[in-house]
C-alpha cells in the first residue's frame, strides 16, 4: 500500500440551490483497494461520483486524489483517472475497435501504442474475436467490457464506475466483478464505485453507506453486518403496534416496525423464533430470521428499507 491515499475525501458539501446533496462527506480510499458507495438512489452517489471525476466541484470540502487537490489540479488528475459512466458511452454505429480507436487518439497515444493496448486489453477481456463487431450487435455485459477496456486505455491508477452493473443480467454481473478484482490484483489499480447492488457491494474491500447525502457506515462488509446485534428476525401480525408493545414487555426488546412488519435483532434468533411462536401464537401471521446483510445494515441505520425514501419508514405508536 502507498502512503498517500488514492483518494482523500474531507468534509464535502454540495448544494444545488437549496438542496443539500452532499453534507460534511469524509473518507480515505488507500492505493489499490476497491471501494463501494452503496446506497439508494437519491442519496448522493452520482454527486459524490461526477465530484470525483471532475465534473462539476464541490460547494466545499477537499479533495485530493494521489495527493493532488483536485480543485487546482484537475487537469492532472483526469490523466490518472480512467471513468465508465453508468449511461453507456460508445456510439454503437462503430466497431469494438473503431470506438477504442477514437478515445485512444483523444489521449493522444500513438498508432503503436494505441494498436499494442487495445491488443492486451481486449485479450484479457476475452473480446480478440469481436474487435471488428459493430457495439449495437454486443450483449449489454460485451458493451460493458468494452467501456472497461477503453477506460483503461491510458492506463490510469484511479478506476471510478459509476453503477457498472446496471443492465447486466447476473451471470455478466459476476464475471463484470471477477474482472475488477483480477485488474486489481495485476495492476494495482484503485478502484471506486457506486452500486446500490448488495452483492456487488458485499465483494468490495470496503463499503460506504451514503443516504440522503450523509456518509452513514463505512468498514468491511463483514464488519458492517457485524454491528447488527444478532441475527434479524422479520414479524409480520395482524396488528404490528400492539404486538410491539408487548414483544417489549415480555422480551425486553426494542422492536422496531419497518415496512410494516416488526423487526428484532436478536442473538440465536431461531431459539427466539420459537419462543416467539408459542408466547403469541394466535397474532403472528409469518415469521422469518437470517444472518446480517447489508441491507439490514442500512435498516439498522436508518429505520426503513433500503428501496424506501424514509417518509413512511415508522409506524407511529
């Protein structure tokens, strides 16, 4: 690992008129890790990407990338970035190779160099036999491997993709997140995205949970799920409220009604489950319990669901 960070982010706001889109955001993402931005849409990964990518500036707040501050340096800050924006960017009148062709020039590499990289990437890629295919003729995971390998054209120490797994059917998606991680591991490239894919998230090396322009967790997805205390049971009764006055009586819980259905988080929660059952048999309609995920984390932080914009999180007592 280098002693400067890839990335350096302090105390960022952004501001769109009066809306708050980005608030006191900080974070460090050491060389060669990969980082996600998990969360919901709305809550401020898009802003915190185009910020990263040098798209638009942060109301205020430093960031550096390599130790570079990006305010006054941008300009060599995008050679050491490579970007793959969640709206595809090839044009899909050209081929694989015209369209690589195009950005190579725009970096200004050589025809030798630029024919040597496209070579080597698109091997690695398992795309050799689709060079000269038109890119509408591709499958959504081919287009994807396709914005990777022109990202990477230049060679940047910085990778930002900005939801990559949107449109990809699960196969492609994992064979998408294989790649990053082999990228990763042969040339040491830094890689930062935002998903609000669970699974996605869950093989990164570390997880920032953004909502509502706040930074709410951020550590190791294992680490994560392990502040959740316990297992998650999930009640479903005919009537939550009621039921969750008593849970708290005679369980000494804190149940918290999420989505409609009461939520516990309780250590041996199948143990639970059954002693659930046979104190309220006649007022539970189903019952469930799992180990943590990161969804559950996001609950745990936020009282309501991750798809849920927070306006309907809590049933009122």
């Amino acid at each position: 690992m280098n002693a400067v960070p890839a990335v350096s982010v302090t105390n960022v706001c952004r501001l769109y008129g009066t809306r708050v889109a980005l608030d006191e955001v900080t974070f460090t993402v050491p060389t060669g890790e990969i980082f996600a931005l998990l969360g919901p849409n709305g809550g401020g990964k898009s802003t915190l990407f185009k910020i990263l990518s040098t798209l638009i500036p942060p109301t205020s707040g430093d960031i550096e990338i390599f130790g570079k501050d990006l305010r006054h340096n941008s300009e060599a800050v995008r050679n050491r970035i490579g970007v793959v924006f969640q709206s595809p960017s090839l044009d899909p009148k050209l081929t694989v190779t015209e369209n690589l062709v195009c950005h190579g020039y725009l970096y200004g590499l050589s025809r030798g160099i630029l024919r040597e990289r496209m070579e080597a990437l698109l091997a690695r890629m398992g795309m050799s036999d689709r060079v000269r295919d038109l890119v509408a003729t591709l499958s959504g995971g081919l287009q994807r491997r396709v914005e990777l390998a022109k990202a990477l054209l230049h060679r940047p120490d910085l990778l930002l993709l900005d939801e990559p797994s949107t449109g990809l059917d699960p196969g492609a998606r994992r064979d998408f997140n294989d790649y990053l991680h082999r990228l990763r591991e042969q040339g040491n490239v830094t890689i930062i995205l935002t998903t609000h894919i669970m699974e996605e998230a869950e093989r990164c090396d570390r997880v920032g949970i953004l909502h509502q322009g706040k930074l709410l967790a951020l550590d190791t997805p294992e680490a994560l799920k392990a502040q959740v205390g316990g297992d998650v049971v999930a009640i479903r009764a005919q009537n939550v409220v009621e039921l969750r006055d008593k849970l708290t009586r005679r369980f000494a819980c804190v149940p918290t009604v999420v989505d409609g259905l009461l939520r516990i988080e309780r250590p041996r929660g199948h143990e639970f489950v059954r002693e659930l059952v046979d104190a309220f048999p006649g007022e539970i309609q189903s019952v469930t319990f799992g180990k943590p995920t990161l969804e559950d984390v996001f609950v745990h932080q936020t009282g309501h669901q991750f798809w849920n914009d927070g306006t309907e999180s809590e049933l009122s007592a």
